[in-house]
C-alpha cells in the first residue's frame, strides 16, 4: 500500500529496502569511465564478471551467471523450469514478487505459511508433490528477517525428491551475522540441486544498476544462457559490481554499522511494547493482524513512509538514524495511543 505524504514534513523513506550508504568511490569511477565507452559491445555477455565472482566464492566459473537484478534471474528460472501444471512452493508472507514471477511464467505457488516469522520447512516438505518443481527458500527472508541455519537446510535437503529444484535467495545476507544463516555457497557445492541468488542492489548500493547473479550447476544454467544474449546486463554495470566485488570488506563493513543501528531499533520497538521478531536483513517486522493502513497513513503524515501489508503487518527499513529516531518516536506514540 502507498500512504498520501503529508506535504511541509520531513521525508524519510523507509519502505524500500534500500541501504543508506551511496556508491563507494571507486564504484562511481568505474561508473564515469565505462560511460565514456557506452557506445562499444565491450563485455557482452558479463565473462569477466563471471570470472571475478567465481574466484570472490571459490566456485567453478561455469557455474555463475550475471543478470540484471536478482529478481530478473528468478524470473528467467521460473521460466525455463516451471510452466503450466507445475508449483513452487515457498513461505509465507515472503517476497510478494514470488507468484507474480510463477504467473509470468504460467505457473502457480503454493504458499506455506509461517511457523511464527520463520520458514515452516517440515510442512515445506510436507508440500512438495509431483507437480513441484522449484522450492523457494528467501533467507533472510523478507519480510519478517528471519534466517535459515545450515543444518536445518541440510535435513530440508534429506525431504526432497530428485526432480526440484532448491532456490536460496540471499539478497539480504551480507546484513546477517554470519553464525547465523546457512551458507548457501557450501549447499550449492554439495547439491546438484541448490542454486544461489545473490544482488548488488542492496548491500552493495547497486540498486538502480540492475546486476545480480545466479550460482547453479550446469543442468539449471544451460536453458537461461540460450537467453542470455536477451538479458544482459550494463557495462557500465558490470564495471561498477567489480569495483564494489573489489571493496567487498569494506562493504561488510558499512552492512556492520546498518545491523547496529537496525538492533538499537528493534530494542527500542520492544521497550514500547511491540511485538517484533529480530531481523537479520536491514529491516524490520512489525507483525499488525489490522490497523495497518491506518498506523502506516500516521507515519506519512509525519514523513516517515513505511511498507505496509494490510492484514500482516508494517515492514521498516533501516535508514539513516536520524529516520530511524523519527519512525521510532512515531511508533511510541502510536503505541501509547492505541494501548
């Protein structure tokens, strides 16, 4: 839901999962100097990306491919390995994109949902039918944060039949403790069936860029790269996601500072009495069963735009603190109001 803004207010916006730190130095550099070349092929189909990636994760380079956004790759596999008559099963409430990407695709999902704010993977398996041909597994999972251990994808694996197809979205990884989700990369090598989505857009600052990529073995990569030509991704973003791969611990860095200023929020959210599961993303759920829309409308009209889902709850990026203080102080006083 979109909220009116209160015009002669402060605008925060905090209902995009954008992260607050712009383009590294270099990133930008990059970004100038390939532009100057806009008018070559240059890297058509992203090799050298591939390659770097490859190297940055210790895989094989054949089993990476570059897209222009994360979402735009979980679209081509939906595509190219669901249809009619097939499911894909996923959590829920998860990336709303999920079933419009499956009825692009002429396909249907079938939404499990939520033990608590995390994935219900037993009645996942329990899911799984015939006709099901990829699993959706968003972790941290958006919107709620929560995030998948490795062990407990490990007997998830164990469940499944030969024949589906076990996607991992990490877009938000690089926020979370490491200790605390499931390295995707690991269960990819060891499983023919795991694949890997991974995005610039957000922890890197790449978001109007448009460069993901995909970490799969060769059956799921074969049929996406006979359209690859079609979905190619920018020089000029190609060049800016070396630059960003090149500064990548200074990157986790700055996702350190966005993961203490999203814990100080979420303390602050408990102390007045919300309910709000610890997030490892940059950004939290405030789980509302009604009164969304009229809690997100108070927010707008105080400047401060937060992601409402009517019947669910509020989602909140973490932005700058200052953003982050004025969604605070507006909470307080919702919550007092409504108590």
């Amino acid at each position: 839901m979109t909220p009116v803004v209160a015009e002669n207010n402060p605008f925060h916006q905090m209902s995009l999962n954008e992260t607050v730190h712009p383009p590294l130095p270099e990133v930008v550099d990059a970004v100038l100097r390939t532009a100057r070349t806009a008018h070559r092929t240059l890297d058509a189909l992203g090799g050298g990306l591939c390659q770097a990636l490859a190297a940055h994760l210790g895989v094989e380079p054949e089993h990476v491919l570059a897209g222009p956004g994360s979402g735009a790759l979980l679209q081509q596999l939906f595509s190219t390995r669901t249809g009619p008559d097939t499911d894909t099963v996923h959590a829920w409430p998860s990336w709303e994109a999920y079933p419009m990407m499956a009825a692009n695709a002429g396909s249907t999902t079938v939404r499990v949902p939520l033990t608590g704010y995390d994935h219900d993977l037993k009645a996942m398996a329990d899911a799984v039918t015939d006709r099901t041909r990829m699993v959706l597994l968003c972790t941290p999972n958006n919107p709620t944060g929560t995030a998948l251990e490795h062990d407990r994808i490990l007997r998830f694996l164990d469940r499944l039949p030969a024949h589906v197809t076990v996607v991992i979205d990490e877009a938000y990884r690089d926020f979370a403790d490491p200790g605390a989700i499931a390295d995707g990369i690991a269960l990819h090598r060891a499983d023919e069936r795991v694949c890997v989505v991974r995005t610039f857009s957000k922890s890197y600052g790449l978001l109007s860029l448009r460069v993901g990529y995909l970490v799969a073995h060769e059956p799921v990569l074969a049929p996406l790269r006979t359209i690859l030509p079609f979905y190619r991704v920018s020089a000029v973003a190609q060049e800016a996601a070396l630059a960003a791969l090149g500064a990548h611990e200074r990157v986790l860095r700055q996702c350190a500072e966005t993961a203490q200023e999203r814990d100080r929020l979420h303390r602050i959210l408990l102390g007045q009495g919300w309910e709000a599961p610890a997030s490892q993303g940059n950004f939290l759920w405030l789980p509302m069963t009604s009164g969304v829309e009229r809690f997100t409308q108070f927010c707008a009209d105080h400047g401060v735009v937060v992601c409402g889902k009517p019947g669910e709850g509020i989602r909140v990026t973490v932005a700058e603190p200052d953003a982050n203080q004025a969604f605070a102080e507006l909470a307080g006083k919702y919550r007092e109001a409504s108590v």
